[in-house]
C-alpha cells in the first residue's frame, strides 16, 4: 500500500466521540501535499490512524449546506 501524507491545517469541530476516544471531525486537511480540502471522518486520539471519510472543496460544502437546508 502507498504512503499517504497528510497535514491537518486545521480542525474545525468534533462530531462525535466513540468510547475508544476515536472522533468523528470536520478538517481542512492537505492529502499528499495538494491543496487542502474539507475533510470529515473518524480520527484515531494520536492522529496516527483514520477511517474512511470524504473530502470536500469549499464549493461541494457549500452545496451540502444548501441540501441540509
């Protein structure tokens, strides 16, 4: 499996928090040191570890804040 780099620029909240202190979080992060999109899924306490999740630029959240409405 390839390496991915990734560098959290900044944590906008927390979602939720499983009883193994894995959290749910909405993230700008920068994946493979491309530009940095939103980010939600499910981080481990360390960051070292992380679910499956989806990226998002800020047009995409945009239109997901109009869906939700």
């Amino acid at each position: 499996m390839a390496n991915i780099n990734y560098e959290i620029k900044e944590t906008i909240g927390v979602l939720s928090e499983s009883p193994k202190g894995w959290t749910k979080e909405l993230n700008i992060v920068s994946w493979n040191d491309r530009e940095p999109k939103y980010d939600l899924r499910d981080w481990s306490p360390d960051k070292e570890k992380m679910g499956k999740g989806i990226t998002m630029t800020e047009e995409e959240l945009e239109n997901l804040k109009k869906l939700l409405k």
